[in-house]
C-alpha cells in the first residue's frame, strides 16, 4: 500500500494475507480514538480475510479487558470508565501473549464488552483455527506502565484517524442509544471521551500505517 492511495477493504485484506504464515496465528491491531470506526473496519477485514481470501479470522476487542462496574464503583472511578486505568491491563497483555503464541488449533477464550449490560462478559470468544486474529481497541499503542507492552505482541499496528467533529457526532449517537439524555452525554464527551481521544491522537506516530475512513473506503495517509 502507498500513502496518498484510497483502497476498498479487500485490498486492505488482501494485504494482510501477504504476512501471514501457516506456522502461527498472525495478530495486528487496530487502534485510534473512540468512534474512530474501528469495530467495523476490523469486522469488514476478518470477514474479508475469511471469505475472499479463505483464511480463518477473528475479532478480539480490547473492551472486554474493561474492569468491572462494581470493581470502579468501589474506588469512584465509574464516571472515568474508558480511561486507561480502568482496563485490567494486565489481563489482556497477558491474554494477548497467549493468543500470539497458542499453537493453531489450542483453544485461547477471550471477554467481551456487553454494552447493555455495560459490564466485561468472560469468554465470550474463542480463538482455535483462526490464523489471523483483529485486536481493536483505543490504546494499543499507548506508552504507559503496563500498556507499553502491548505492542510487543502484535505484529503490526494500524491507527484508524478520524476527525474531531465526526467523533464527537457518533459518540453523541451512541451515549444516546445507550440510554443517556442529551446533557449526560455531552458531559461524558467533555469529561471523558474527548480527554481520551486526544491521548490516543498522542500515540498515532507509533503506528505501521495510518488510515482514514472515506466513504466506505480507507485513505492510506502514512505507511512505515
């Protein structure tokens, strides 16, 4: 891929198969700030790796690392949900190390984020013969006590880049489909969310290649 080109996801798919070998699962992520459009571009690729491409693929969310709702109300950090320290980070680096690892064909469970629940579900996912595994999630690249790690069981990383404005927007859908009223999420974008997505913007330099949604397209605007 070159930077300044536009592809469709199959071409982005399409590249991944080039890396992947048959000896060991192939783990890359997808990180960038919230609402970016990560969960779809990551269920886009593995969908297209697996059907044009005929090598098995799977999603593994970093979400289903968040602690617990009753973990962050016991120390009042509840209303800061989604901000680095409250992840059990080294839950997933440790998960993520297996999964890298596992030989192809060992089972390697992995949690969900339920957002109805609003709480991690255990498990929820299993990892066997997929030989490509989709790590999405804000802060893969992020380099702080415990995150640091994380990039170290990757194999590459991509940054999915997205305007302030179309953030904000989506975020706006998404805390209202989540039962907020208008004025409690745009208390959460101001507190919590924004704070977050500049942070990430902070680690975008350490990613492999740096993309851009445009109209169901991806623009290509770095490549390492």
């Amino acid at each position: 891929m070159r930077s300044g080109s536009e592809v469709p996801v199959a071409e982005l798919a399409a590249w991944v198969c080039t890396r992947v070998s048959a000896q060991r699962r192939y783990v890359m992520g997808i990180a960038g700030p919230p609402a970016a459009g990560k969960s779809t571009l990551s269920q886009n690729l593995a969908a297209e790796i697996t059907a044009a491409q005929a090598i098995p693929a799977g999603i593994a969310p970093m979400d289903g690392f968040h602690k617990t709702s009753a973990e962050l109300d016991a120390v009042g950090a509840r209303h800061r949900k989604g901000q680095p320290d409250t992840f059990d980070v080294a839950g997933f680096v440790a998960r993520l190390k297996l999964l890298r690892e596992a030989p192809l064909g060992e089972r390697v469970p992995w949690p969900i984020y339920d957002r109805g629940l609003h709480d991690p579900v255990p498990d929820s996912i299993t990892f066997a013969d997929q030989r490509v595994a989709v790590v999405e999630g804000n802060y893969l690249l992020l380099d702080q006590p415990g995150w640091a790690e994380v990039r170290s069981h990757l194999d590459e990383v991509w940054y999915l880049d997205a305007e302030d404005r179309v953030i904000e927007r989506r975020l706006t859908e998404r805390h209202l489909l989540g039962g907020k009223t208008a004025e409690q999420a745009q208390i959460k974008i101001a507190n919590s969310d924004m704070p977050n997505a500049r942070l990430i913007a902070g680690t975008r330099d350490r990613a492999d290649t740096v993309l851009r949604e445009t109209a169901g397209n991806y623009l290509i605007c770095d490549v390492r």
